[in-house]
C-alpha cells in the first residue's frame, strides 16, 4: 500500500510563508497528476493545486493564485507547495493527493483523486 506523508506544516503570522512536502513512501510511485487540497475547521475539503508532470501545465484555485506554488523534485520523488502571503483563512489541514497513474490531466475534483496523505496542519494567526 504506497502511502503519501505530508510534512512541513506549522504556525506562521499573517504575511509569511510555508512550504509543505509530500513524499511517497515507494521512490518508484509516481502518478502523472498530484495536487494539494485543504480543509478548514468546519469546511468541506477544497482544491488548492494541481500539477501535471506529463503536460507541465498547473492549475491554482482562484484563492491562491499567485501566493502558491505547486513543485516537484523529480530526484526526491517529492511534492512541494510553496505558500507565500499565507492569510489567516488559509488556516486548514493540507493534502497532497495523487491520481490514477495513467491519468494525466489535472482535475479540481476530489473524487477523482485515489491516493491522498493524511495531511498537515497550516494555522496562520492574524
């Protein structure tokens, strides 16, 4: 059973930045699409990122756009999400989550996604 573990949360003040990892516990898994997705007190889980490594094309969810970065280290078999201008309602438990592996078009669903971690906390206080 491969497995995604998130590492690199924390607490940060508004204004900050935070990068989180999510590494596969098998260096030979490699799913063409991860993203991250969040999750908030009370809230449902939301898209945040996606990357493809197939087409190299990224999607963002309009909330972040231009704060994050969605990355990966080929060498390391890692997933990194860069977060810049972190604002306290980006406060929530993140999920790297990874697609079929021969699907290879980012998607925003969380259904289409079969491999997830069992997230980090972000808490960005104000």
């Amino acid at each position: 059973q491969v497995q995604l573990v998130e590492s690199g949360g924390g607490l940060v003040q508004a204004g900050g930045s935070l990068r989180v990892s999510c590494a596969a516990s098998l260096r030979t898994f490699s799913p063409s699409v991860m993203g991250w997705f969040r999750q908030g007190p009370g809230k449902e889980r939301e898209f945040v990122a996606a990357f493809s490594w197939r087409s190299l094309s990224t999607d963002y969810a309009a909330s972040v756009k231009g704060r994050f970065t969605i990355s990966r280290d080929n060498a390391k078999n890692t997933v990194y999400l860069q977060m810049n201008s972190l604002q306290p309602e980006d406060t929530a438990v993140y999920y790297c989550a990874g697609r079929r592996l021969f699907l290879t078009a980012t998607t925003r669903h969380v259904d289409d996604y079969i491999y997830w971690g069992q997230g980090t906390q972000v808490t960005v206080s104000s």
